[in-house]
C-alpha cells in the first residue's frame, strides 16, 4: 500500500471509471438526440424514451446496486491481503440478481400500460411508451449481469477492463441507432423508436459477452456459482437491501420529477427528457471520481490506513468540485447549441433553455454528494446512505417540489427542489465522514 495517494494515482482509475460510467447515460442520450430528430412524431416519441427512461433506469439502480455491494467487499478483502476468501461470492451475486431480473421481465411486460399510466402517459405517447418499453427490458438481465461484473473489477482496483465494455456498449449503440431508427435506403426500414430499442438491447448484449470474456482471461475470479454460500453472502445482502431501500427513494424522487413534468404537456415532459439526460451525463462525469474513491476507500479500510483515507476523501472533494465547476462552464458556453443537438422543436427549446441554467449551476453541489456516495458505498456504510436519501427525498425534495409547484413554476420548480435535494444529500455525509474518520486517523 502506498503511504500517499497523488492525482495520477487516482486519475488511474478515475478516468476510466469515468468513460466507463458515462456510457449508461450516452445509451440514453442517443436515444434522445436520434428519437428526437425523427421525421414522425418526433416530441411524443421524445416524450416516451424520457418516460420509459426514467422507470428503466429505477429497475436498473435497484438492482444494480450489486455492483457497490460486490467491490466493497471484494475490495475491503484486498485491502486486508485476503481476496481468497471472497472469490466464489461475485458469481453467487450474479446469479442470485439476473434470476431476480428475469422475475421483473415476467412481471412487468404484460402490465407495461398500466405502468406508464402512472407516469401520466396517454394517447400516442402510452403507445410509444409501451412498444419501446417491451423490447429494451429484455437487455434488463445482460445490463445486470455487466454492472455486477464492472463491481467485481473495481474491487479488485481494475477499471480498465470495464471502460472497454463500456466503450463497446455505447459506439455500438450509436451505431446500431443511426441504423435501426432511421434505416438503411433498399436495405433496412426505418424502425423510428422501436429501432432505439433494439439497437439498446443489442448493444447490452455485447457488453455483457465482453464482460464474460475479460472476466474469465484477467482475473482470478470464476462465473460458476458453487455452494454452499460465501460467509459475506449476508454482509452483501444486507448492503443489498438498504442500497435497493435507498435507491427506491431514489427513484420516487425521479418518479414525480417524471410525473409532475408529464403533467405538465407533452412539451414539458419532452424538455425535461432532454435536461434530465444532461443532469445525468455530468453527474456519471463526477463519478468517475466518485468510482475511484469507492474502490480506494474500500481498500484503506480493510488495510485500516484511515490517514490516507481521510487525504483521500480530501483531495477527492477538490477534484470533484473543480469537475462540477468545469462541466457548469461548459455548459453555459454551448448552452444554445446543446439545445439544438437534441431537438428543432421551438416550444421544447424555449422550455429546456429555462432550466437548463439550474442543472449547470447544481454541477459542484453534485460533485460533493457523488464523491461522498462514493466514498461511503466503499466503506459499506450502506445504512447511513439509505437514511440520507429518505431524509432528503421526503424531507426536503417533496416539500419543495409541491410548494414550487403550488406557485406554478413548473420545470423551473421540478430542478430547484433537485437543486435542494443534492444539497440535503451532501451535506449529513460530510459532517458524518469528519466526525468518523478524522478522530481515527489522528489516533492512527
């Protein structure tokens, strides 16, 4: 173990922790920007990929929560010089969440209608919601499979092999995309958002092939599940539970974000698909970071070296600051063109051009609440993370969501309570971090 952690050590695997996280919200996007530029009905086929968007990613966060489950724990055992104890529990993980997402294919297809009902669709948008829906819950299982083979890598301090998958997974897509949604003159027909299904469903079946291959040729670790159980089996799933609780009130948060925002008419929820898409993006840029200071964290705890955990966790908070700031930046730099990437409708524009200002703003208070998840789902401190996140979701974002929407400001209400959100989020862990790991590393 190194007795300092410096920027290279960490941008090692932070960067492609980095391109490896942005390719789950670069799927969604490519969806967005190739959906929204069809030739037929282009806002209500916007409209359904941001709603079934936003039910997709809910499945995928609560289950995948296997991935921080799996690298905590594998990595805590590296940290203690001891991976030998661990090696058969990745593949009784992955074979007890792909039965689960078989179950949730099962289950949900047939009542895919009354699904999106829920999220105020209607007419031809709760048609293009329930056609694009029924193909991509398929890639479901594979999707599952890769995150929880990418949480066996971190653990063993690899991001590397996951940032190839993930490279492979998003060019595909958007190649598959182009293709399937706008076809190919006197070879393909246009699929429109049908084709952005398929071409999502393939792409997640390559990455989960890729992953099967780099797991089994770079590591020690095997797929074959064998029994009995591994004696972490319920350390994991306990970690499981309380990140499937906390990201539950996760998701409600998005649920009436999407709803509200639905509510609201087609233009709005098509104006929103697009700006909760880029949130998306710049927050997986800040996990990179936030990736990074799982995998290490995880690592100076099993090896109780708390003083490097805690200049870890310091110079992590810079970094992730200085990201957020630069993203904000950006942001406002191509503030008009980034509009137009995505959409030509005129009402959508105007809308999206209205709040998009709050995302960019809220990039640094994201960075500090990424980097702290981080940190905290490395150390296995599942518990405190469930709390924060039903503290600030019907504590504060609630509250705040419905008073903005009694004064009617819409989308502009829907970011700023989000905004309010992050900030109860960030601000219990890093009280929380100081109190735990400070006195440690001063008596270490």
């Amino acid at each position: 173990m190194k007795n300092t952690i410096n920027l290279k050590y960490i941008n090692k695997l932070a960067i492609p922790a980095l391109i490896s996280g942005i390719s789950e919200p670069i799927l969604s996007i490519t969806d967005t920007a190739i959906v929204g530029n069809i030739p037929i009905n282009a806002v209500e086929s916007l409209a359904a990929v941001g709603i079934v968007g936003t039910f997709m990613s809910m499945l995928i966060w609560i289950l995948g929560q296997t991935r921080s489950a799996i690298s905590s724990i594998v990595s805590q055992y590296v940290g203690a010089n001891n991976l030998k104890a661990v090696k058969n529990l990745p593949a009784q993980a992955i074979f007890i969440v792909t039965s689960i997402s078989i179950l949730i294919i099962i289950s949900t297809y047939p009542f895919a209608s009354q699904i999106f009902k829920l999220y105020n669709a209607s007419s031809i948008i709760l048609d293009y919601s329930v056609a694009y829906y029924q193909i991509r819950v398929f890639g479901f299982p594979f999707t599952l499979f890769t995150m929880a083979v990418f949480g066996t890598f971190r653990g063993l301090q690899n991001t590397y092999h996951p940032m190839i998958i993930a490279m492979i997974g998003a060019l595909s897509n958007i190649v598959l995309d182009v293709i399937l949604v706008y076809g190919v003159t006197g070879l393909i027909e246009p699929m429109h958002i049908k084709g952005a299904a398929y071409a999502s469903v393939i792409a997640q079946v390559l990455m989960a092939a890729f992953s099967v291959y780099f797991l089994l040729k770079k590591t020690p670790i095997s797929l074959k599940p064998n029994f009995p159980f591994n004696s972490e089996i319920n350390r994991f799933i306990l970690m499981v539970l309380n990140l499937f609780i906390r990201t539950l009130a996760l998701n409600i948060t998005l649920y009436f974000a999407t709803r509200f925002a639905t509510g609201y008419g087609k233009t709005y929820i098509a104006a929103y698909t697009i700006a909760i898409n880029l949130w998306f993006l710049g927050a997986f840029m800040i996990d990179g970071y936030s990736s990074a200071g799982n995998i290490l964290s995880g690592k100076l705890y099993g090896a109780k070296d708390y003083k490097l955990l805690v200049a870890l966790n310091q110079k992590l908070i810079k970094i992730g600051v200085l990201v957020g700031v630069i993203l904000a930046i950006t942001g406002f730099v191509i503030y008009k063109p980034i509009g137009l990437l995505f959409t030509k409708e005129t009402d959508v524009l105007n809308q999206f051009y209205s709040v998009f200002w709050i995302v960019l703003i809220m990039q640094p208070i994201c960075a500090i609440a990424f980097i702290f998840d981080g940190v905290f789902k490395g150390l296995g401190k599942m518990k405190l993370l469930r709390n924060v996140l039903l503290l600030s979701t019907f504590i504060i974002f609630l509250p705040v969501l419905y008073v903005l929407d009694y004064f009617n400001l819409k989308l502009n209400g829907i970011f700023i309570a989000i905004t309010f959100w992050m900030i109860a989020r960030s601000i219990p862990l890093l009280i929380n971090f100081r109190k735990q790991f400070i006195a440690l590393a001063k008596n270490s």
